[in-house]
C-alpha cells in the first residue's frame, strides 16, 4: 500500500522526542506506572484568563468566519506596536504575517525559500522540526556546531561566516536556542547580516524564545540592524512567550513585498488562523509586560531549582542557560543519548529529550525542558539523582 505514496514523506524519520515519547507513554501503560514527561518544550502553565475571556467572547460574537490570510488588520497593527516597542525598530502592519504557529512560520518560509538542491547553512545543536522542514524541500544542509565552554555555549563565528558563500541560499538562525538556550550578541548580528547581504542569501531567524530570558530584556533581534530590501525573515510565536502552545498562533516579519506570497501559501495550507484565537492573542500583545514579567519570574525560580542540583551532579557537564527554558547537559560517558534516555524511562519514570534528536552535535548530552511547576522539578530530580549523580 506504501510503495505508491509519496516517497519522501514515508522515508522520513520520525524525531528522537516522539520516539522517546512513544516510548515512555507505552511503557505507562503497559506497566500502570507513571512517567513524568519532561520531553517536549512546552510549559505546564495554561493561559491567562484576560487572554481566554477575549477568545470566548468574540467566539460568542460570531467571529466564526475565513479571515484575511495574514491576518487581521487589528493583529497586524497590535503586532507592529509590540515588535516596535520590544525591539525598538520602526515595523508596519504589513511587515507581519500571522501564521498557524512558529512552525507554520518555518515551513512556510522553506517553501517560499528552498529549492531542491539549495544550500542552507543552520547552527546545531537545533530544534529537529528546522532540520526536517529544509530536508522536505530537499535542501542541503551545512551545520556548523555550538560548543559547550566554561561561559556557556558559544558559536566560532568566523567559522559561521566562513561556511556562507555564493552557492548559500538560506542561513538560518535559531537564538535564544532550543536546546542550548544560546543567544547571539548583537555585534554578531550585525556583522552576520551584512555578510548574508553581501552574498545575497536569505537570514531566517527563529526567535521564538525572545522573552524567555533571565537579565530582564528581551533576547536581540536581527530586526535592529535591518535595512527595508534586507533578504531577512523573523519566525516568532505566541506558544513559548504567553503560554499559547495550543493555539497554534505565530508571526513572521518579513520585507513588505513578500506578503502577498505568504498570503497564497497560507491560503493553500490552512486558509489562516481562526479570528477568534487572533482576537485573543491581541490581549496578550496589549498585556505582554505583565505576562511575561510573570512568565519569566516563575521560570527563572524552575531553572535555579534544577541548576542547583545538576550542577553539583557528578555525571553531568552542564551552563546554567540565560535564555530559553531548557537544561541541555552532557552526560560524561554517554555515547548513546536515545538508548540512554530509554534507559532513564525504564529505570527512573522520567521522560527527557535525546541529545541526537538536535543533530551529532548534540550526541552525548540530554534535554530537560524546566517550565514546570516546582513539585515536578522537585520529583524527577529526585527520580534522575541516583542515576546522573552516582560516583
Ligand atoms: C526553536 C523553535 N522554533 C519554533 C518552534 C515552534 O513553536 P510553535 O509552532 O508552537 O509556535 C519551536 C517549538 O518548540 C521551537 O523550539
């Protein structure tokens, strides 16, 4: 029945995450024995109640009809004040494109962008979904690797810039970084996009984590040093920053003229994003300081409960992260994270994320994703200890 589907679609690998969580949900319920999930990048928190009650009531309202592709007006302006105001840049509404979540946002992208063929230069350790939406359009992949220092991750940017050249189609960026929580300075920033402008490629940056930081600020943009014909595209989500990862909402800023494009690709995938969950996201936008302010509050008190702990662990290597919300350690002696992890489920009832999944370069090390609530920190630390903290 297989041999006459698409081809490309049924070779394709499912990711490490979903193999572990398929593991660990079938090992609960073959064994009735809990495991706690720390695999995905989600936080435990449900959304604000100010951000719910706008949904419900223009729900009640009749807000139930197709929408504009890319959004509607209101969203569109509500999301070129808060980018202005964040980021300090001069945005429009027609610089911003709603979208059905970061996700949409990439895959949206590698269509308007990658050929087959085409080279695209990305950074590793990195997210798997960015990796799997350049190998769908059948891009060539050209990784260059974090390392793990003393001051945490750091990137050799002259490597970086050395690996881009006249055959790069795409550079694509992801800081703050799942997994490593990395954040590229704004001086990089800057000297990276004059040098994709040089070459004429395309700069993608993820920044879907921008407010998940712990110095108060929000992560630097590549938005600050743009120029309005830059080949620069910014990916963000209302899923990490407000609590929003089922709604399915996110936004690209990107040159004016590729709107309509976007508009065309959105109108064939999902016809856009439903109003209602558009009004309601304008509540968060209207109200980000406060959310966030609290959001980045309760996850700077999860990320100190579980450093103080990995830190002093024997077995672990780790930088406590100053973006995102991931512990993303090495394991000394561990060559195998998928097996590893496995191992952990069966040994300790806790689910955490295989290094392999962000690519080899993040072999040998585990991710542990901390927006949770102290009572779970408290108990899969407990469950990991014996394991990770053993002589
Ligand atoms: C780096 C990165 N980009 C994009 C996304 C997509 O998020 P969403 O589709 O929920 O907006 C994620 C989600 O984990 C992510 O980690």
């Amino acid at each position: 029945m297989l041999e006459n589907l698409n081809k490309e679609i049924i070779s394709f690998k499912e990711t490490a995450i979903m193999e572990i969580a398929n593991f660990g949900r079938n090992r609960e319920q073959i064994t009735g024995h809990k495991v706690y999930p720390a695999w995905f990048g989600e936080g435990d928190a449900s959304t604000s109640q100010i951000i719910c009650d706008k949904s419900i009531d223009a729900l009640n309202s009749g807000k139930t009809f197709y929408t504009y592709q890319n959004g509607i007006p209101e969203l569109r302006l509500q999301l070129s004040k808060y980018m202005n105001e964040v980021f300090n840049i001069n945005t429009k509404p027609e610089h911003h494109s709603v979208v059905n979540g970061g996700m949409m946002g990439l895959r949206l992208v590698c269509d308007l962008i990658v050929n087959s063929g085409d080279e695209v230069v990305l950074v590793g350790p990195v997210w798997p979904n960015i990796r799997s939406s350049v190998l769908l359009k059948k891009g060539k992949i050209k990784e260059i690797s974090l390392k793990l220092n003393k001051n945490g991750w750091e990137i050799d940017f002259e490597d970086l810039l050395n690996s881009i050249t006249s055959k790069t189609k795409m550079v694509f960026i992801n800081s703050p970084g799942n997994p490593t929580g990395w954040i590229i300075s704004k001086e990089q920033q800057e000297l990276l996009l004059k040098h994709t402008r040089k070459f004429g490629c395309w700069l993608i940056s993820d920044e879907v984590y921008h407010q998940i930081t712990f110095n108060g600020l929000a992560a630097p943009s590549f938005l600050k040093f743009s120029k309005p014909n830059d080949r620069l595209i910014v990916i963000n989500s209302a899923s990490k920053s407000f609590d929003m990862t089922g709604w399915r909402i996110g936004w690209i800023t990107h040159p004016e003229e590729l709107g309509e494009h976007i508009a065309k690709l959105v109108q064939i995938t999902t016809t856009g994003v439903p109003e209602f969950l558009q009004i309601g996201f304008i509540a968060a936008l209207q109200n980000y300081k406060n959310i966030t302010n609290d959001l980045r509050q309760r996850l700077k008190k999860s990320r100190d409960m579980m450093f103080d702990k990995l830190s002093t662990w024997n077995q672990v290597e780790c930088s406590i992260p100053e973006a995102a919300f991931y512990a993303f350690f090495k394991v000394k002696g561990m060559d195998n994270s998928l097996e590893f992890a496995k191992k952990l489920i069966v040994e300790t009832n806790v689910g955490v994320a295989p290094g392999i999944a962000f690519g080899e370069s993040g072999e040998g090390h585990l991710r542990i994703c901390f927006a949770a609530k102290e009572k779970f920190i408290q108990e899969i630390m407990s469950r990991l200890e014996p394991i990770l903290n053993k002589n």
